[in-house]
C-alpha cells in the first residue's frame, strides 16, 4: 500500500488519490482458499445424500464330497466349496449332490460368518446276486396244483421258484377243482409268498407281518431272505415262525418268534440298541442331534440309537457346522469338529 508523498505540498484544491496495490501471492492464497472451501462443500453435500451402507456377513459351505450345487433364494450360486459375502437377514439354502439335497434356513448377521459342513452318506452296493432277482414260494390247500408265471408251466406246489426277475408277475395256480390268479410283486433280494386254497370265496389262507425300523432290515427264516422292512407286508404262511432281522450296514441282528394268524397281521416291535458317543469341538461348540439339544461340548457317554444321525455344531462367533454321523453297535463313536477351519 503506497500513499501520496508527504514531501509534495499539500493541494486543498484537488483531494489526493488514494492507491492500494494487493500482491500477486497475496491474491493466489485467496483464490486457492475460495477453492479449497467449494471442495470441501461438495464433499459434505454428497456424504449427506450418500445411501446407507447394507450390513453383510459371509457364508462358507463345505460338503464331502465336494462339487455339490449351492442354490440360495432361487439362484445358483456356485458349488462346493463356496465362500460367498450376503446381505444380513434370512435366507434360503438349498445344497443337491445327485438324489440328495439338504435345505438350511441361514440367518446372516452384520459383520459375522457362517459355516456349514455337509457329509453326504455313502451309498452301499448290495450283493450282485441280489440286485435284479428275487424269489417266489408257491404253496396250495391241497398241495400238488399246477403253478404257472408269466405264462410259463414252472411246478406244483408247494414250490419256491428262484431267479425270477425283480417286478411283478402273473401268477396261475391250478388244481382240479380250483383256480386262482394272482398278482405278485418280487422284490430283488426277498421272496415273495403266495398261499391258495379251498373254495374261491373262503377267507385267505395265509397272514403277515408288519416292521418299523429306523434302517433297512432284511428278515430271514432258516437262513433264507423272506422280505425286508422296506414293503409294507411280509407274507407268511400261518403258525409258528423263528425269524431273524439283520442289518449287515448297522452290524444288527435280533430274531424273534411270530405267530401268524390266517388272514391277520403281527407287528413285530424290534428293540434298537443305543451306543456311547464323545463329541468334542475347538474351541468349542453348543451340539444338536437330529434336531435336538444335547448340550456343550465337551460331551462324554451320549447314548443314541443306531443309524444315521445328523450332528449340528454352533459357534456364537465361529457359526455353525454340520455332518452326518454313522452310529453302529461296534464300538463307542469319537466325534471332533474343528470350528475355526473355512
């Protein structure tokens, strides 16, 4: 800033002039600080308009085998092993390998992580002389009537015709006095029966029985499969029968003595044993079995029946595993679940 010189005589007549210079820096430091504070304005604007921020949480599915298709809400998503990142809330898992699938109802919270581990069973091959064949016992009132299958002359009763190709077939059997035609269906691997006799109109000459199990059980008689659990009736012909009901897959055999009744049905109640098992996870982990609590691991001498149970392992921080565990009258099962593993 300059001003009139003090040295020039004053003029009363003409008012001095009055100069303000402002420095070419000075001016720069204003205009980039004008700049800075429309920036700044902007930037403040725009995070008061910007959306909220969706909470989400991670899911990681592990199946063994592996290779299983992951569907969640409808949509495929990859296969196993899959980590995926999901909006919080509840969702709908569905994991399919081949004929099996298995449904979670998944609840993902903000910021945490999800597990699940998935063990598909292990399909048993059955004997390759049970796979396409079974048989079928013929036995009349009074015996020596003519037995024909399918068309084909194959005896007289009482008579067991084996090798006869799984499904069903028609069956004609005749005396010189009666005859009767039947339907049969041949299970592979079992032996049907089928029991005639007197007039047409009189009450069926032969009985069965009924089983509930939680496994497939084969039922034979002197050594010889007559039926498994797996069809609603087993036919057998009235009287006393020793009978034995194994599962080669669970190593069970129980047997027990049936009176069959003409025309009547005997249940037979089979007692399932229970095995110990230690269940244990790191660090630990709140345990479900088939649905229900048992408690925290670790967990010691837990008693469950024989069969294929489904073990759920929860983390508040750690989420949550499962499998499916095969429980068989061998010996005690040890069970451990690493929770802090992907």
């Amino acid at each position: 800033m300059e001003f009139a010189s003090e040295t020039k005589p004053a003029d009363v007549s003409q008012p001095f002039p009055v100069v303000l210079k402002v420095p070419k820096p000075a001016m720069l430091a204003v205009a980039v600080t004008l700049a800075v504070l429309a920036v700044a304005g902007v930037a403040v604007a725009a995070l008061a308009l910007r959306a909220p921020i969706t909470p989400t949480g991670s899911l990681n599915i592990e199946t063994d085998p592996p290779g299983a298709e992951v569907r969640i809400d409808d949509i495929v998503r990859g296969t196993t092993p899959l980590a995926l990142t999901l909006p919080a809330g509840h969702h709908r898992v569905v994991v399919r390998r081949g004929s099996y699938a298995k449904q979670l109802d998944v609840e993902v919270a903000g910021s945490a992580a999800k597990a699940y581990h998935i063990e598909w069973p292990q399909p048993v091959a059955a004997p390759a002389s049970s796979v396409v064949t079974g048989s079928l016992s013929v036995v009349s009132d009074p015996p020596g009537s003519s037995v024909i299958v399918d068309g084909t002359q194959r005896g007289q009763t009482p008579l067991t015709i084996r090798d006869l190709a799984a499904g069903r077939h028609d069956v004609l059997v005749k005396n010189s006095s009666s005859t009767y035609q039947r339907s049969v269906q041949v299970d592979a691997g079992a032996t049907a029966s089928l029991v005639v006799g007197g007039a047409p109109a009189q009450a069926a000459a032969w009985g069965w029985i009924t089983i509930s199990a939680p496994f497939p059980v084969q039922v034979l008689e002197n050594g010889r499969v007559v039926g498994t659990n797996e069809i609603d009736r087993i036919m057998l012909s009235p009287g006393n029968h020793e009978l034995d009901f194994v599962s080669d897959r669970f190593g069970f055999r129980q047997s027990s003595k049936v009176n069959i009744l003409s025309g009547r049905g005997a249940p037979v109640s089979l007692t399932i044993p229970r095995v110990a098992m230690n269940i244990n996870a790191l660090p630990w982990a709140e345990v479900f079995v088939d649905g229900t609590r048992i408690g925290d691991t670790p967990l010691a001498n837990v008693q469950q029946p024989i069969g294929d149970h489904e073990i759920v392992f929860r983390h508040p921080q750690l989420g949550e595993k499962r499998q499916v565990t095969r429980v068989t009258v061998q010996d005690s099962l040890r069970i451990s679940m690493d929770m802090r593993t992907r």
